[in-house]
C-alpha cells in the first residue's frame, strides 16, 4: 500500500515503484540501502507462516489491541497482551497510527 511504500522510501531513502504485474523498482542512493531496501521487500511479499517475525505498519489502535497491515493485503491484529507493555499503560497513547512493528506470527486464518 501507499503507507507502506512511503515508509520504505523514508527508512532507505528510496523511490519504490510497483508496476501492473506488482513487480517492484527500487531505486536507492547506494548499494547498501538498496540491499536492506530489497531484502525488506522480499519479506513482506513472502508468505507468512508461523512464527516469522515480520514488520507491519499500525492501521488501527483500540483498547484491547492493535490493528497492522502487513504488506500484499495482509492484515493483522496484535492483542494488548502480546505487546510487552504494562497492563497500566493506555495503549492509545503508546501506540500511532503508521507507526512500524516488528511482530511474531501466532496464527495465519489463511494457512
């Protein structure tokens, strides 16, 4: 998604485009941020099974959790239990909208 492709092109100082058949081109200013930029790519194009730990940018924040996005129309949802937070802590206040999360895969409703 556009949030997504924003935010690698921010962390890598990239351009990233995706053309018709979701190939992807990144351009970057030197081989190592293209590098990183690239494997970063490959991940969140590949299946996720579980256990993986993957990234994904937070779509949603609500008392009992949080809503991401996980790239390729992947979504997920990390309980408040699961976050590593104090139970006393407002969880709407620790967590934004589009901020990144590294997050382990417990279960996948799609295999």
């Amino acid at each position: 998604s556009g949030v997504t492709i924003r935010a690698l092109q921010n962390r890598y100082d990239a351009r990233l485009s995706v053309d018709d058949n979701n190939s992807v081109s990144i351009f970057c200013p030197n081989e190592s941020a293209l590098n990183s930029c690239r494997e970063h790519v490959l991940q969140l194009a590949g299946a996720l099974d579980t256990d993986d730990i993957t990234s994904g940018h937070v779509t949603g924040v609500r008392p009992f959790g949080v809503f991401l996005e996980l790239g390729r129309g992947r979504t997920g949802f990390a309980h408040v239990s699961d976050l590593g937070l104090p139970s006393s802590a407002n969880l709407e206040q620790q967590v934004k909208i589009g901020d990144e999360m590294d997050v382990k895969v417990i279960g996948n409703k799609n295999g």
